[in-house]
C-alpha cells in the first residue's frame, strides 16, 4: 500500500519501514441510552514512515476516532494498533497532533506556546526558547512571539499550532481536519506551506479531512473511509509530482482524473450518511 | 530550508496582524465624536451626582422636618460627626485605626486561608474523579448548613480571640471558591488537556499549566464576593464576641441604641470592602491579561 517514497530517501528500493498499523480495529462507545456505538469496525490501514495519507470520508464516519487510537488517547475495543511496529499503550513521544479546533494554549503568548513541548520534555529553558524562535521562523511567525493567541488571526494560530507539534519532531503527525475553521484561499495557502514544513522532518502525516480536494493535492494516498461503523472502502495511490503547490495542483489533468475515481467511491457513502441525518429516528443503533 | 524562509512575512507589519488584532492605533476620532464622549462620562456623573444628593439629601430632611425619627433610622450628618469623632477621639474600645486593623486582619486571614484551600480541594476533586465522587456528598450537605451559626461553635471553642473570627471567615470563604474551582476544572477544555499531553506533559504539569490556568478566569469571579463573605465573617464573629473590631463597635452602638454607630461603622466597612474589590480588579486584570478584553463589543 506504500506509495511515493520521500524523495530523499537514500535507497527507494528498501522496503520503507511501517509508521502505523491499524490491524482489525474495532471501536465503540458507550451512548447515553446505555447502548453502544461502533465507530469503527474491521478497519486495517497501513501508513509507511515519511508518507503523507489522508483520511476522508463522510461526516461522523470516525475519522477523528481512528486518530485519537493512534495518539493513544484512546484504546481500541478489539484489534491491534502499533505504531512503529510496536502495539500502542499510552500515548507515545513520537506522535504529533494538530487538532481541529484551536487548542493552542490561550494564556500563554505565541513563544510559550511553541516551547511548552520541549519544556514538559524536560528541555532546559534557553534551548527550548532557541529551538522554538526557529521554528516560528519557519511558520513565518517572527517578530510575534511576545502576542496572546486571541491576539491573531485563524490562519496564525494554526502556524502556531503547527509550529508547536512539529518542534518536537514527531515521527507521526495526526491532524484532525486542521484547516476546517479557516476560510477558503487562507486554507490553500496554509496547505501548501504544510507541504514545505513538511518536507523539513518528513514525518508520516495522517491527514483527516471531509475535503477532497485538499486530500488528493496534499497527500501520497487517499484512504476513503465508509459511512459509520467505518472501515476502508478504498485507497487510491496519488502519483502527482512534488513539490506541489495546493492552489495550482488541482488544475493538472492526472489531479481531475483521480478526483474523478475518488468522488466515486466516496459519493455512495456519503449519501448514505446524509440520508441517515436527514430521516430522523431511523439511524441505526 | 531557505525556500521556508519565504512563507516569512515582513515581520511585524500592520497588514499581517490588521485582521486579527484591532492595532492600538492612536487613531483620533473626529472633533465632534470626542466631545460627545465627553459630554456622555459629563452627563452621567452629573446623574449619579443628582441621585446621591436626593437619596441623602432627601433623607437629612425628612428627619429634620421630622417625617422619620432620627433615633431609629440616623441622620447623614450626625453619621458623619460619628466618623469624625472616632477618628478624632477615638471609640469606647480603643482607636478607629486598631478596630479596622482587627477587623482586616481577621478578614485578610480569613480570605487567604479560604480561597488557598477552596482552590486546592476544589482542583483536587475536579481533577480526581474517585475523591470527587467519595466527598461530593459530604461537601454538599456542609454547603447547606447554615454556616453563620457556626460562629457561635467557634467563639465557644476558640475564645473571643482572633482564631474563632478567621474561622469564620474560612468556612464562609471556603465553598464558593471550592465549588468555583472545582466547576471551573471540569470546563477544562478537553482539547487543550489532550494537546498538553500529546506534547508531552505530565498529569502534574498538565494541572499546574493548563487545569489551573485555565480555570483561573472561574476562581477569580468567585474572589470577588469572596472577600465580602470573608469580612462578614469577622464582623459577624465580632458581633458574637470580641474585644475589638468593627463588629464589636455596632453591637456597641446597638447597645446604647446608637442608630447613628451603627450607621457609621457600616460605611467604614463599605469603604473597606470596596478598597480591597478596587484591588481584587487590579489583580484580576494582570492575572487575566491573556484573554481578549470583552469591553470593545457593542452593548448589548
């Protein structure tokens, strides 16, 4: 299921190790009715180190559980999750994770914010205060370390929050629709910087998102989820050239093609996912 | 990494922060938008003028004129006299400057004592859930008593002394900081706490730098009315059994039915509370520096 090797790699023809294993996993919930939900059922998914997958799927089709079992925030009802070919038990120092709504600290300015990983890593402050102006450097943040979060627009406050995950060079980056709260040409642009920070650590990324579009432009393969309880429907290899730009990608006629065979495999579910929210009462239990 | 370097805005200008942060331009507003500024803050305080000088005024008059007896309800210049003449000669039981002292200090104790513990258990509970579930009844059978009447157990056991007072003033205190605490750890936002955790920290740090901060904006509302109760603690347990104090001067006054005593220790202590609220704010605005300042908004 390895696509696109990094284009660095120094042998492409090794077989690139395994980052994430999601073997037969199942998962469900407790509702408030005392019954159970199952948000994922029977679901395998491979990402190999230094790939970029992306996660879509229709809304509530537990494409944000999928990556909270992968952090460790939570464990799975049945199968086996391994991350680095090791089953995962708590939450573990390689990962990363950019969330979907702000989480950035609000008390803290810009630069505690991107220290605070180092800091409870047990960093010492100056090093920590060094490695964080760098990376703010990087996100195009200088000159606003001393500023509040509230003081700042969407956009910076997800370069923080970019910034602040990625200082601590995890091996895998979990984001959960990261972009969705910001408006449309911010949300291209901040993809395509994503890409080039990206490319500095290369760590395996999962890409949530119901955006399809942003998944075939930034990612090596595209996982279609199915309507919940989700499973794999299919996963499509995306072969475009790197380094690509977000904002013109999408016009390259290989980009329409695949968004084409895509868009078909995703439509059935979410139709069936609308179909459920639209006709109360006879979702199923 | 230099084609990084290119995402680099041209740091610090106006039109990259111009969306996100109202810039504290010194932006003059037109001639005429200031004077009606002016002329608004003129027109209000000449209102709260005219108000203060009906209700005193109006009152001072009635008792001359007679309308109202000046022996039970007072007189704004005889309270007025009254102050002037503790400051000037001191009270029954010693200067005016010693029965605030007492009473502050009871109050001060009373209040660090209660809002340092409030918050400690407060977050503890919120924060373990086993803890929680174990004292939650108790704390809510101890928040329906009447704690007031606690003050009597107190002056029993503990004396006329300061003890009994600052105990009063900590069970007072206590329960609206703990419940504030312990509210304000539960609204916890749960991304944040996972975030701090993703990034590595402990279940300690994660309390100290992001629990606590967090709930802060909850445990300071709380501090507000707090030191009112705490000051109502001290002057209610002076009330029950002092040597000194501002309580003990209105059971003075009471005795020898002194309704303008009375009156004038209750306005000293409304100065005392309202100093210490001044300072509360300060404090407050420092602490909670942070957050956006929800006073640019229209009024709603």
């Amino acid at each position: 299921m390895t696509c696109t090797e990094p284009l660095f790699a120094p042998h492409p023809s090794q077989p690139t190790p395994t980052a994430i294993e999601l073997r037969g996993v199942t998962k469900e919930f407790d509702t408030p009715g005392g019954g159970r939900y199952q948000a994922l059922r029977d679901l395998n998914l491979t990402v190999a180190a230094g790939e970029f997958c992306a996660v879509v799927g229709p809304t509530g089709s537990g494409k944000s559980t999928t990556l909270s079992l992968v952090s460790g925030l939570e464990a799975p009802t049945a199968g086996e999750v391994m991350v680095r070919g090791r089953p995962v038990t708590g939450i573990g120092p390689e990962i990363g994770f950019v969330f979907q709504t702000d989480a950035v600290f609000p008390w803290k300015s810009v630069l505690d914010n991107v220290m605070a990983g180092p800091r409870f890593r047990g960093k010492p402050k100056a090093q920590a205060q060094a490695d964080a102006r760098d990376w703010l450097r990087r996100v195009g943040l200088s000159g606003f370390e001393d500023r509040y979060p509230h003081q700042l627009s969407g956009g910076m406050r997800k370069r923080v929050a970019l910034a602040q995950s990625l200082i601590n060079e995890p091996g895998i980056l979990l984001m959960d629709e990261p972009f969705s709260a910001l408006d449309v040409q911010t949300r291209a642009i901040m993809a395509t910087e994503l890409l080039l920070l990206w490319d500095l650590t290369r760590p395996a990324v999962v890409f949530v998102t119901h955006d399809l579009e942003e998944a075939i432009a930034l990612a090596d393969k595209v996982v279609v989820l199915t309507a919940g309880p989700a499973t794999v429907k299919a996963v499509f290899p995306v072969d475009l050239p790197r380094p690509r730009v977000v904002q013109e990608v999408r016009f390259e006629a290989a980009f329409v093609e695949l968004y084409h065979q895509i868009w078909e495999a995703l439509r059935d579910e979410v139709m069936v996912a609308y179909a459920r929210t639209t006709t109360a009462g006879t979702a199923p239990k | 990494m230099s084609e990084t370097d290119l995402l680099t805005p041209p740091t610090g200008t106006p039109a990259a922060t111009g969306t996100a942060a109202p810039s504290p331009q010194p932006a003059t507003p037109p001639r005429s938008a200031r004077d009606r500024g002016r002329r608004h803050k003129l027109t209000v305080n000449a209102g709260r003028l005219a108000v203060l000088v009906v209700v005193l005024g109006g009152w001072e008059l009635s008792t001359r004129l007679k309308l109202v007896d000046p022996f039970f309800y007072g007189q704004p210049s005889k309270v007025l006299t009254q102050i002037h003449t503790w400051i000037s000669h001191g009270t029954s039981q010693g200067s005016l400057w010693q029965q605030i002292n007492v009473t502050l200090e009871e109050a001060a104790l009373g209040f660090v004592i209660g809002v340092v513990s409030g918050v400690f258990i407060g977050v503890a509970l919120g924060r373990i859930r086993y803890l929680a579930e174990v004292l939650g009844p108790y704390i809510k059978i101890m928040n329906s008593i009447p704690r007031i009447v606690l003050g009597s157990i107190f002056i029993v056991a503990f004396g006329l002394g300061l003890t009994s007072k600052v105990l009063l003033a900590v069970v007072l205190v206590f329960f609206g900081v703990f419940f504030n605490a312990f509210q304000g750890v539960r609204e916890v936002d749960r991304n944040l706490i996972a975030n701090a955790r993703i990034l590595g920290a402990s279940k300690w740090r994660v309390t100290k730098e992001v629990v606590l901060p967090s709930a802060f904006t909850w445990i300071l509302a709380s501090l507000h009315v707090s030191f009112g109760f705490a000051l109502i603690g001290a002057i209610v347990g002076e009330f029950l059994g002092a040597q000194h104090g501002l309580g003990l001067l209105i059971r003075t006054a009471q005795g020898t039915f002194n309704a303008n005593g009375v009156l004038a220790a209750m306005v000293i202590i409304a100065i005392v509370a309202l100093v210490a609220e001044g300072l509360l704010t300060v404090l407050e605005r420092r602490l909670l520096r942070w957050r956006p300042s929800q006073l640019s908004g229209p009024d709603l």
